[in-house]
C-alpha cells in the first residue's frame, strides 16, 4: 500500500482539502483560528503550509469566530461549511455557545479545539481541566452534549475513521450540526504512514430522501379532506431548497402559506398566498387563519413554541397537525400524522397523489388588512424630534435596501419586529438566528454571510445590549475587506426583556442601564468605538437620517456602523399571539398577583384545546 509520512494535522488538513460538495467545491471552505499552546505548533503550522488549499482567517473571540462559521453555512443551505480551531482552555470553552447555537439550528460546523496531551507526560498543563474522579475529562468535554458528533484523537490514526465520521455527520439532513474533534496537542505533531489512499478526492452532497408509500397516502388523505389547511413553512424549507417547490405546490393547490422566524423568505412576501409570520410574533392574517385551520402542514419546521404560541395557536377542534421533516424525531412531535422525507420530494409526491385538489378559498382580506397595519408601523415618524420605535426603524432600513439585501438579525425584541414587518423578496434575503436566540450572534453572522454571498449587500440590526456582548468582529470585517452595514439601535439597555418583565408583572429592574445599580449613568459612544475599529460610522437623530446615512454606506467602500436612538417601551401591538412565560405563584406585589391571575387564565384556555 503507498502510504505519505505526515503529522496528524498535517493529515487532517490534506483530507478536509479533498472533500467537495456537489458543486465541486471544497465542502470546507476554510478555518477559522486563534492558537494558543493548543494548536500553534501542530494545526498552526498545518494550516500554514496549505496555504490557499485550505484558507485561514484570524478571528478575534472563538465564538464570534463560530458564529460566523455557522452563518456561513447557513447564508449556503447548509451546502458548505467552515472549521474553527482554538486552544486547549478558555478558547475551547469558548465554543461552547457557538456550539449549542449551531446544533438548535440544525447547522454544520467543524471545531477542532485543541486538548491536552494524551501521553499525560507533563500533566497537568497550563488551562487543564482536571476531573478529581475521571483522568479522561478535559474541558472539550463541555462541548459533547452540545455537538452531534464528538471525539477526542488521542492517538493520529484515529483519524482515519474520525474525520469521514465527522464529514457524515456535517452532510446528513438529520444528523447535521456541530462536530468537534478534540485534537490532543500532542498528537497533532506525531507522525504516521498514511494510505494515500484516504486523501482522495471525495464528493459530499446531502441526500433527499422519499417519503414512505403508506405515510405519503395517509398525509395525502388528510390533505385532500381537508377545508381549511395551512402551510407553515419552516428552515427545512430553504435547506432542501426547496423554496420554488413550496410555491408550485402551495399555487396548485391553493394553500395559504406563513412562515417561520428560520423559514421566513421561503415565498415571497407579497405572494397572493403568502400570510405572513405565524406564532407569538406573528401576523394577525397567519394567526387567525391557524386559529381556524383543521388541518397544518408543518414542512421542515421543529414546532418550537414560538411558532406554535406555546400550543395554544390552532384553537379549532377538529385540527389535525401533519408534518413534513426529514427527521423522524421532529416528525412525530405533538401527536402530528408524519412524513417523513425531504421537504422537497414530500411536497412533489403530494401534488402527484393530490392532482386537481384545491382547498377553498381563505379569506384574502387578512392579507391585505395585514399589509396594510405593516405600512403603518413602519410608516417614517410624523417628526424627526420624536424618538423612533424599532418598527420605524425597519421600515427606514426596508426603504432603503434592494431586494438583494440581507437583513441579520439575532435575539432580544428585534427578531419578533422583523418577523413581523420585514418585507422579504428573495429565498435567504432573511437571515434571523432565533432558534437560540443567541446575543452577539449578530456582528459576527453578518460577516459569515459576507463571506457566504459576497455579492449581496448585508445588513446588520443589532441593539446596543448585543452590542457590548460581541462587536469585535467589526474589526475582523474590516481588515478582511468584506463591507457590511451595521445598524445599532440603542434603547439604552435590554428592553426587550424590560418589556417582558413589565407584562409579567414585575418592576423595572436591572434590564435597562437607568435601572441597573450603577453609580453614574451610562455615556457608551458607539460611533466612537466602532470608528476606532476602522469602520466608517455616524450617529443619526432620525429615521429620515437613518435612511440618508444607509445610502451613503451602501455607496460606500467599508464597512459601516450607523447608530440610532430608539424608544425602548414601544412595540408593534398588531399580530402577536400569547406565550407560556411562567409567572410566580405567589408574590407580596399586587401587579405580580394580576399578572398571575391573567396567566392561570390563558393556560386554561390552551388546557380546554389539548
């Protein structure tokens, strides 16, 4: 057997180079990295002799460098994909969040955080974790149950079956989310004879699997007895891209669509079928029409509880759930008639089995009545002197962005404004993280979907408490020379929690900054930091400025950041519906009482529909 003498990492580079996508492109498009005592000496040095064979970017915090990596494969359908390498303690730990973000979303990521030495020789090392009980744990180990493949290379010709395993698990329409290999430091630079016949090029490309004969007749019966069915569209949606499916088979027969947060831009938004957002941060028309539908086609969505409003959403009782998802496991929540298959060939055999079938016409008066109530939120405020709602803010960057535009956003109230309001054109023109709804995702993920589609203009919304959490990524976009526009709003703290804790009967507390125990009030400059990063940045005083500031940064070279002050109480009342946020059983505060009896009643409500 002809075999090629290599260090672990060595070894591991050459394979991820040779693994491409259906395209023909390397599945992996590159590596994010920090090195530390970790992984300087073997996957530094790696790296660095690969040169452009396997790209390398320096980050500056390991799990901004994570996000991006995640938004990166997600801005590409989950067709490629990107690693992140760290050193062995907190950079390790560092992934963590990124991990768990990444395996809620269902999206594939490679992190190789380096570990401790598996010979043990000069145990313990700097940033060791020691277990009292266990001599195998390290701190990599925070990372297994947040990934969906995990493994410790102890030893380099594990990696012969660890790195296929890995590139398995990244590619499986179920399976897909986070892998980390923790690579122990010293086993990076041990030599083996590799078969060279484990670096041949290999192709990698997500299978689209059919639907079972007999669960594709039942759904199809209930779809065909059904009077008023509703599709809602999830992010399995866009991962089978099957975005142009969903509109033929929703125009054949004539089913009304909405969508959610990960599936937004599925079907355009002014589509003669298209309802809008469904669930807590949903559409009057989407909301109504799931109170009254008997029968939901759920496609590639995991019916989290926003989508659902905490399942008391489908209010009629003859509602059947039917679902369409590649994973059986997400198929068969709540009771629902599956399918299992992807969304793509489920929605084409449907329609073979459905032939001339229509459902009856819905009342399109929703649609327009909701379009309408949108105009008027994000309508320009009557004066610049006035301070703008986060709705006014969308409506000035909505004005003006292209259809090509990409709205990121993650987290805090933002995420249920946009589902609401944003007017969404093309497939991936939406790019919201709220599975995990992760703070600091925002910044870093709108320079992985740079990197993703470096043709189209990405803009950032990001609150000023996301801000603080995560904005140096600013400077990794400038350096890199990937422009994206970055919109601060700065409602002087977390409002969007504020809010909540003031509807559940609470007093204002430690969420704004003017209700934080500070000894002297908060004077954050955001313009000023972001400028001293190298981004071009101004602060505007209204959302007429805002709108004249975004042109002048869509026309400009560099990255942009434009802060706007916002009013912190405001939010959209239209659509919405209500969700289970538990409130204390007991309280010496009458508002906290009131707040409970009003809870007790909407839980017996959805208690009289289960």
């Amino acid at each position: 057997m002809n075999t090629v003498r290599l260090t672990a990492a060595q070894a591991m580079v050459r394979y991820l180079s040779a693994q491409a996508n259906g395209e023909g492109l390397p599945f992996i498009a590159g590596v994010w990295a920090i090195f530390g005592h970790g992984n300087v000496a073997g996957i530094g040095e790696a790296l660095y002799a690969a040169g452009d064979e396997m790209p390398t970017w320096r980050g500056h915090n390991e799990q901004a460098m994570a996000h991006a990596a995640i938004a990166y494969a997600k801005a590409r359908n989950r067709g490629r994909a990107m690693a992140v390498t760290t050193s062995i303690g907190p950079g390790a730990t560092n992934l963590v969040t990124a991990a768990a973000l990444a395996h809620v979303n269902r999206l594939p990521v490679l992190l190789l955080p380096g570990d401790v030495f598996a010979n043990r020789a000069p145990d313990p090392v700097l940033q060791q974790i020691e277990d009292f009980e266990d001599g195998t744990v390290s701190a990599n180990d925070c990372l297994r149950p947040v990934s969906r493949y995990f493994d410790r290379i102890t030893r380099a010709e594990q990696l012969l079956t660890a790195l296929p395993r890995a590139l398995a698990t990244m590619t499986d329409p179920v399976a897909c989310g986070p892998v980390t290999l923790a690579f122990c430091q010293d086993v990076q630079t041990e030599a083996f004879d590799w078969p060279l016949t484990f670096f041949e090029p290999r192709t990698w490309s997500m299978r689209r699997p059919f639907p079972d004969g007999r669960e594709l007749e039942n759904a199809a019966a209930a779809i065909g007895a059904a009077e008023r069915p509703l599709i809602i569209a999830g992010g399995g949606v866009h991962y089978a891209q099957a975005c142009g499916t969903l509109r033929q088979f929703a125009e054949r027969h004539a089913v009304p669509v909405c969508e959610t947060q990960a599936g937004k831009s599925s079907i355009a938004w002014d589509h003669a079928l298209n309802l809008g957002a469904i669930g807590v941060t949903g559409s009057t028309a989407a909301n109504a029409a799931a109170a009254e539908a008997d029968l939901v086609i759920a496609v590639g969505t995991r019916l989290q509880d926003f989508t659902t409003g905490s399942r008391a959403l489908f209010k009629n009782p003859a509602c059947r759930l039917l679902t369409v998802n590649v994973a059986g496991y997400d198929a068969g929540k709540q009771g629902a008639l599956p399918l299992v298959c992807d969304a793509g060939t489920g929605l084409e055999a449907l329609t073979q089995m459905l032939g001339d079938y229509t459902a009856p016409v819905f009342d399109r008066a929703l649609q327009a009545d909701w379009i309408t109530r949108v105009d008027q939120a994000t309508a320009a405020p009557a004066s610049d002197n006035a301070l703008p709602s986060d709705a006014q803010v969308i409506g000035a960057v909505q004005r003006a962005s292209g259809d090509d535009t990409v709205l990121v956003c993650a987290a805090g109230g933002l995420p249920g404004e946009l589902h609401k309001l944003w007017k969404a054109r093309r497939p991936n023109s939406y790019h919201v993280e709220y599975g995990y709804s992760c703070m600091g995702y925002e910044i870093a993920g709108g320079l992985g979907v740079k990197m993703a589609l470096p043709d189209r203009d990405v803009v950032v919304m990001v609150g000023d408490g996301s801000y603080m959490m995560m904005n140096s990524e600013i400077a990794t976009s400038v350096m890199l020379g990937l422009k994206i526009t970055i919109v601060v709003l700065d409602n002087r703290g977390f409002a969007c929690i504020n809010r909540l804790q003031l509807a559940t009967g609470g007093a204002g507390f430690n969420n704004l900054l003017d209700d934080a125990r500070h000894q002297k009030p908060a004077a954050i400059d955001f313009a000023a930091h972001a400028a001293s990063m190298g981004a071009m940045s101004e602060k505007v005083s209204s959302a007429s400025g805002l709108e004249a500031a975004l042109i002048r940064a869509r026309d400009g070279a560099a990255t942009s950041v434009i802060v706007i002050d916002t009013e912190p109480l405001a939010a959209t009342d239209a659509g919405g519906h209500w969700w289970d946020v538990a409130v204390p059983e007991v309280s010496g505060r009458e508002e906290v009482r009131a707040a409970r009896a009003a809870y007790e009643t909407a839980v017996s409500k959805r208690q009289k529909h289960d």
